[in-house]
C-alpha cells in the first residue's frame, strides 16, 4: 500500500501564520471580529473571498485577494485604473453591511483607509446563530440558514435578501447547493432534508427517513444526488427524481456530525465520535476505516484533490489523513486566542478553498484561522513512519 508521490507529500504538512501584513497577498492570518462562536464557512467559486456565519446572527464576507474592484458594492465591479486594492472583509450583519478596505497606490507604496466602518447598507437577516452557508457559482446568490428556521437567499449584486424559504419546523442545521440543476437542499432539527426550487422557493421534496437531526448534507450530479447524516447515527443516499431513500448505511454508533466527498472520486468519508469511515458511491460500500482512534465530538470534515483529509475537533484538533491508505500523519491543536477560555478551542467548520492549499477554520474563540501549506517540508525534515497494518478494520 502506498502513500503518495514527494510532490504531494509536501501539502501534507500545514502551519498557521499569525500576521498584521494584509499588503502581503500570501500573508496568512488569523482573523477576528465576530461576537459569537463562528459556526459556518463557504468559499465563493472564483476562490476571491469566502463567507462566515456566527452565533452572533451575522455573516462575514472576507476577500483574499481582489486586485482592481469598485468598492462601491452597491454598484457592482469596475476597474480602478490607478489603484491596486486589497479588502480586508465586508461586514454582513443582521442590521448593517460595513466595508472595510485598504488601497494601495502603486506610486511610492502609501497606504490609507478609504471606507473604514463606514455604513453602506442597512438589511434585515437572522435572529439567531448562522449555521450553514453556500454560494452559488452559477448565479450572483449566496444562501444562509439558522437556529431561526429560516433559510435566506441574498443577491450579492442587490446587497440584500430577495428570496426566503419557509417549511423547517426547528433550526436548520446544514445546507448545499446542487451542482448542475437550481435546487437548494436544507437539513434541520425536524430530522428532515428539505428540497427547494431555488427561484420559485417551492419545496420539492421532504426527504424523511431519519429519527434526529440531519446535521450533514452533500449533493453529487449522479444517483445518488442527495446523502444526508444524522444524530440517528445512520447516513442516507436518495433518489433526487422521486424523493426516496435508495440506501441506508448503519455503519457508526454515534452521531454522524460531518460529511466529507471526494472532489474527484466517487466515495465520501463520514465522520462521528467513534471513527471516520469511508464509503464508495453509488452503493454505498464500506471501504475501509481511517487509521487511528480519536476521543472528541468531529464536527467537520474537508478533503482536497491531492488526497488530504481534514477533520475538525470539538476540543480543537485538527487531523490530516492520507485518503488512499488511511494513515493518520499529522495532528495539531488549535491555538485558543487571548481572553478566551480554554473551552473555547472548539472548531465547528473547516473547508479547503479551490486550491486546496489553504485550509479555513472556524472556531469557537471567535476567530476564523487560515492554514497554509508548509513550503518547506521535505520528506527529510518530516518523515512518515507508516507501516500498514495486516488488516484492515472492516466494521
């Protein structure tokens, strides 16, 4: 059994570099501003910004890099003919919409503050904690849910809500956006996955089957469409067309709190307390266990096309698996920031964003950290001490 090629090997090894440089584009950070434990996070499909959703009933649109935009955000984008311009993150709150950016002018480097804090927009939006995000990369939306039942669609040009959807009976927990076909899918405490017409906001299907709460959801472009898991500690694969469930999967013992497909091959990962499994699609066959036995609550799961496997703690632990073999190569812990408890370490979503070279993290110190890609590793300086076992556990 093999590991990975030396090329690949080198993103096995992430680090977190905490800095002030926004001036620097491959500067990372850690980056605070939210009231309340930081709950979502969606990368946009240009790979520019991504979004965050808090317990404080906001959301957060932080750029990475954006190089020649109009930031009059009510006027949509434009080139700047003589200013280069980074943003450092646009404030979506439940009252107000906030721009904060810097300019960089390209004669003699001045930096200045164009809009800090100044108000651009007042919005209606979430009462109660944000918990799933997901952004349109075939239309300018971007789509929210909560613990206040409500799941919202906000057009990015309008800088508002133009669309609701209303059916959950609790908090809606996790959302996705189908991949090929305008359907939006929602999961929530009613222990109901929730299929929406994304324009005319009709509900297509209820999909239910689970005893508890559907905690996790993805969508794929082929049958199955729809896997959901649950606190009823079972996973379900449906058929989209009819609304049926087409297989489920009672493989764990305790809740099934994160999802993780594959970005290019057919077989996903499902994580709980116990163990993180691997399933291979369309059937649903168990594959195999990750290797190595974890005591926290996972709360989310990533996996990047070169075949690393994160996945997120409840007491801060972040663990990287090589996807093919199974191997657990790398553990870290989260660093809790001043003036938050040690309680606090908790991370509640990671994603990849489209590189898969940059890892985003959010946490319940109230901080969104970016993990980076080591350069420097080498096979030398970090080893891999693998000897696969005779076999593997297969339950």
């Amino acid at each position: 059994m093999l590991l990975t090629t030396r090329r690949t090997l080198k993103s096995f090894v992430f680090r977190v570099s905490i800095s002030r440089n926004f001036d620097d584009p491959k500067a990372q950070s850690v980056i605070s501003g939210h009231l309340g434990w930081v709950r979502s996070v969606a990368v946009d499909p240009s790979n520019t910004w991504f979004c965050t959703g808090s317990a404080d009933r906001t959301i957060k649109i932080i750029w990475i890099i954006v190089s020649g935009i109009n930031l009059d955000i009510g006027k949509g984008i434009s080139q700047l003919p003589y200013m280069k311009t980074i943003v450092i993150g646009i404030i979506i709150n439940a009252l107000m919409i906030s721009l904060f950016s810097r300019q960089i002018s390209p004669y003699g480097g001045k930096i200045w503050d164009l809009a800090s804090g100044r108000l651009k927009l007042t919005l209606t939006g979430h009462i109660d904690q944000v918990r799933g995000l997901a952004i349109s990369s075939k239309h300018t939306y971007m789509f929210s849910a909560g613990d206040d039942k409500l799941v919202k669609c906000w057009d990015l040009e309008q800088n508002k809500v133009i669309r609701s959807y209303h059916g959950h009976l609790s908090g809606v927990y996790s959302l996705a956006l189908h991949p090929t076909i305008d359907v939006l899918l929602t999961g929530g405490r009613d222990s109901v996955c929730r299929v929406w017409d994304i324009r005319s906001k009709m509900q297509i299907h209820a999909l239910s089957g689970h005893e508890n709460t559907v905690c996790s959801v993805f969508t794929r472009p082929t049958d199955p469409q729809v896997i959901t898991g649950s606190h009823d500690s079972t996973i379900k694969l449906w058929d989209l067309r009819y609304g049926k469930a087409m297989a489920t999967l009672t493989h764990h013992k305790k809740s099934v709190r994160a999802l993780a497909p594959h970005p290019t091959e057919d077989c996903f990962v499902s994580a709980s307390a116990e163990n993180i499994k691997k399933f291979k699609l369309p059937k649903g066959e168990f594959m195999h266990n990750m290797l190595s036995q974890q005591k926290t609550i996972i709360n989310s799961a990533a996996v990047n096309e070169e075949g690393v496997l994160a996945r997120a703690g409840d007491n801060g632990s972040l663990w990287f698996w090589d996807w093919t073999s199974g191997h657990n190569f790398q553990q870290a812990q989260t660093i809790v920031q001043p003036g938050s408890l040690d309680s606090e370490a908790g991370i509640y979503s990671i994603t990849y964003d489209l590189t898969g070279s940059r890892l985003i993290t959010c946490e319940a110190d109230k901080t969104i950290k970016m993990w980076k890609e080591d350069e420097m590793a080498t096979p030398e300086t970090h080893p891999l001490h693998f000897k696969p076992p005779k076999d593997m556990r297969r339950f």
